[in-house]
C-alpha cells in the first residue's frame, strides 16, 4: 500500500456499505457482530481482528488477507506517526 495514502480499513468499509446500500443494522445482523463495534471500526477506534476479516471475507466477498493487510498497515502508520 502506498504510504501516502494509508486509511483505517473502515473507510473502505463505509465506501462498500455505501456503495451496496446496505445500513449498519443489516451489516449488523450478517456478519454477527454488534453495532457499536462496527461504528468504531467505521473510525479506525476499533482494530479490525482475524475474525471480522473472516466474517467480512464471507459476507462481503473481500478477501480476509486484503481486511488483515489493510489493518496491519494502519495500525503500522499510526504507531510510526507517534
């Protein structure tokens, strides 16, 4: 990923969800997991773990290595900017 352009895997997430026209609610009751969690994952507060890039590899037909990459560089991003 490019280091100029690094963004919490939430934002993509939002983008499909948006894209998709599916609400939080109904991501909600697919993948299993509640709201609020997803809300802050939506603003990077939450990190993304193996079990939603799973989840979210089923449900949303992207693959959990793109979920768990995007994450992984994140968080890299976040810690190199302290």
């Amino acid at each position: 990923m490019n280091k100029g352009y690094i963004i919490p895997p939430g934002i993509i997430l939002l983008d499909y969800i948006n894209q998709n026209s599916i609400t939080l609610s109904e991501l909600s009751e697919k993948t299993g997991f509640p709201e609020l969690e997803l809300q802050k994952m939506l603003t990077g507060l939450t990190p993304l773990t193996e079990q939603h890039a799973k989840k979210f590899d089923e449900v949303l037909h992207i693959s959990a290595s793109f979920w768990l990459e995007t994450e992984k560089d994140y968080r890299k991003h976040q810690y190199e900017g302290l």
